[in-house]
C-alpha cells in the first residue's frame, strides 16, 4: 500500500494508518482531522438497524475554527 502526503497532517504510513482505524473502534467514529485540507475537520458514524446491521452512514464537516477537540485544548 502506498501513501501519499498531501498537506501535513495527512496519513502517510501503514503503522499511523491502523493505528487511526484502531481509534475509531474504540471511539465508534471516525475522524479527518485536517488530513486531506486545511481549515477542515470531519465526523462520521455508522447508523444501525435494531439487528446490529448498518443501514447508513452520517458525516458533518465543519471548520476547525467551530469544532475544538481536545487536542486542541478544549474542555
């Protein structure tokens, strides 16, 4: 698999790369933290049925200006 950088924080190893798909099974959601534009971070989450199988997907994308994390300090 290769990895191509296209701004700084973007994912350019196998190891980061797990490493982030680990994280979203232990948080249930998944995160683009300015990985692929500056300025942008982006949420998504898998919706369920009452079985346990997937039956969307919802993702928000705002500004990192309006979306603190708590890398960023926030409490």
């Amino acid at each position: 698999m290769e990895f191509s950088q296209y701004i700084p924080k973007t994912i350019t190893s196998k190891d980061a790369f797990l490493a982030e798909l680990d994280e979203v099974k232990r948080c249930g959601y998944g995160k683009d933290d300015e990985e692929s534009e500056l300025g942008l971070r982006c949420f998504a989450v898998s919706i369920y049925d009452r079985l346990s199988n997937i039956l969307a997907a919802l993702s928000l994308l705002t500004s990192i200006f309006r979306c603190n994390t708590a890398e960023d300090g926030a409490n």
